[in-house]
C-alpha cells in the first residue's frame, strides 16, 4: 500500500519526481499494489469546469496521478481534501462532485472514496488480511452547502452516525489489519498542528506563495497567533476540527493496532497514537511545497522532504513500514523503516 497526498501541485516544466519515484515502486508488485491519494488531488481550487480557462491545467494535474495506476497496472484510490472541496468555496460541493465523475471514470480499478461529497465511511477488503475505511473529513469541516439529509442521500449522514459506522467497520474486521485513511490528520507538529518557525512571524506571506520573501516583523506574528487562536477550519486548533480528531480518537481508544493515514500537513510523519496506533502524515506528494516541522511528543520519525509513505503486509501478521524520500530527480530512498504490530514496535531504522 503506498500513502502520497497533497500531490495536486505538480513541479514546473517536468515530469514530478514524486510520483515518477512512486509509480516505479508501484510496478514492482502491480498485482499486489494498492495506491491511496490523501487528498488535495488538484490545487488550488480543486478541477475546474470544460469550459474554465484552467481547466486543461487542472485536469493535467489530476491525470499524472491517474497515470500512475494505468502505467503500472495497479489499483487506486482518491480521497478528497480541502482544496478538491474548492478549498473550502461555495460551490465545493460541486467541485468534488465533478472530480469524482472525473475519477470515476477509469473505474473499476481507479476511484474516488467516499463519492459526491458524502462523509462516509465506505471500506474496500483487500484479501484476507486488510480492510481500509475511506473517509471524507472535509465533510466535516465544509462551512458551506454540503450533503445532509435535507438535500442527498449519503449513508450515513450524521455524524453521530459516521461515528457509529467506523466503529461497526473496525469491529467487524474479522482479524484484518484496519487502515483509516482522510485527509486530515488526528496529530501534526507542522503549521496545522501549530508548530509555526521564526520564518512564519517575519515572513507570513510566504505561506500563500513560496517566493513572497517580504519581511512584516512584529505585523507578521499576528497570522501565526490567529491560526493558532482556530481561526480557520484547516487548522487542529479549530473547534470543527478539533471535533472530528476527537471523535475519530475516541473510536480508536477501544481498538489496538490500527493506523490512520491522512496528508493534509506537508511533511511525512510518523506519530505514536494510543494503544498502540499509529498515526501517519504523508502529504509531501510534490517538490514544490515548502513548510515548517517540529519534533513532538509523540513523534516517532519525520522529515521536512518530499516523499510518500509504504505499507507491506507480510505473511506472518506484521505490517513493515518505509518512509521514502524522493530528490529532484526522481530517485527515490528509504529514510525510516520499521516493523509494526507484533506486540509492540519490534525493530526501526
């Protein structure tokens, strides 16, 4: 199973080394490949209409990720994220409705988990050993017109109900290892998580723009302290958004051994959750971003580099981990591995 998000800004004028490193590691076993994208699939805006001046850029973005699928002969699965959603727009409802039909067109193979907007859970087995539960969490987060039981018929449609049915999937797993996977992470110690560098409080505008080098001292601290106050739903400071970590936590509480996999911050972490969860961040899918990382608590591995995440499922019930950093060039190397879920985290690297 390889992990990439944030994936949906590909690097000017070439092929994006990320996802070239990934689809050669997803043509090593394409039978037995399982390739999830974590959101963001298209920035900024999401995949605009056929008859928007952006289009052709917005669809190229989308079809480079496709392509890893239809190149190497895997499967794949899409999980919306905020910016897919028209970050956070108005017309985000539509927008990821139409990037679904998009993706869903290379179906059975290639889809978008969940579909239309809906908050899911939807799950997917994958032989006898993993079962994944595919979730929307931008759902949660939209401030504007979304489904709800007044205007769509998602299953189900509460959040109490959302809540319940991750619960039912995990319990029902009948002995395989239960991957959850969203967009947004339940722990970060990037910007989203709150953990903001000196650049941040000098250089603010760098976070919309990566060249915008302007210096606003002391005017520039009040954009971090903001994020950090909850202003914005993206953040985990956030009461929405400390709602949803909260509740998916609260499931995870009664269950041991179950990794949650999400993007959303730009770095590649690996986070102990409790009882023995995992909680891991791979959303530096392309070389472009440019972010802040700190060492947390409960850290167990990160790095501030491009790259995605990969998950083996062995024959003697244990899962190896890698992190892979990828170079400018495409080359991709194993930066962290380990084996998980034989009691406890048995060997590291």
């Amino acid at each position: 199973i390889l992990l990439i998000g944030d994936a949906g800004e590909p690097s000017p004028d070439y092929r994006e080394p990320v996802l070239d490193a990934m689809e050669k590691r997803a043509m090593l076993f394409p039978e037995k490949t399982l390739n999830i994208f974590l959101g963001d699939n298209v920035y900024p805006f999401g995949l605009e209409t056929e008859e928007d001046l952006f289009y052709t850029i917005t669809k190229s973005r989308l079809d480079e990720q496709i392509n890893i699928m239809k190149q190497s002969g895997t499967e794949g699965v899409f999980i919306p994220g905020n910016h897919d959603w028209g970050d956070g727009g108005l017309d985000g409802w539509d927008r990821i409705v139409r990037m679904g039909k998009y993706i869903d067109a290379n179906k059975p193979d290639i889809e978008i988990l969940p579909k239309n907007g809906c908050p899911g859970p939807e799950v997917r087995d994958y032989g006898e050993k993993v079962r994944v539960i595919f979730l929307d969490s931008q759902w949660w987060l939209h401030n504007d017109l979304k489904p709800d039981s007044s205007n769509y018929e998602c299953s189900p449609i509460s959040k109490d109900d959302v809540i319940d049915s991750v619960d039912n999937l995990i319990k029902n797993a009948n002995g395989r290892f239960v991957i959850i996977a969203a967009h947004h992470p339940l722990e970060s110690y990037g910007p989203h998580g709150g953990f903001f560098d000196w650049k941040a409080h000098i250089f603010p505008l760098l976070d919309f723009n990566q060249y915008l080098w302007i210096p606003l001292p002391v005017i520039g601290s009040f954009y971090p302290l903001l994020r950090m106050a909850g202003v914005s739903s993206q953040d985990m400071s956030n009461s929405t958004n400390k709602d949803y970590v909260e509740r998916i936590k609260g499931i995870l509480s009664k269950y041991n051994n179950i990794i949650y996999a999400a993007g959303h911050e730009h770095s590649l972490q690996v986070i102990k959750g409790m009882n023995n969860n995992l909680y891991l961040v791979s959303g530096y899918g392309t070389a472009v971003h440019s972010n802040t990382l700190s060492y947390g608590d409960n850290s167990i591995f990160s790095v501030l580099y491009p790259g995605f995440i990969q998950l083996d499922v062995l024959n003697n019930n244990t899962i190896r981990m890698a992190v892979f950093i990828v170079n400018t060039e495409g080359i991709c190397e194993e930066s962290f591995s380990t084996l998980l879920f034989n009691d406890k985290i048995i060997s590291n690297k």
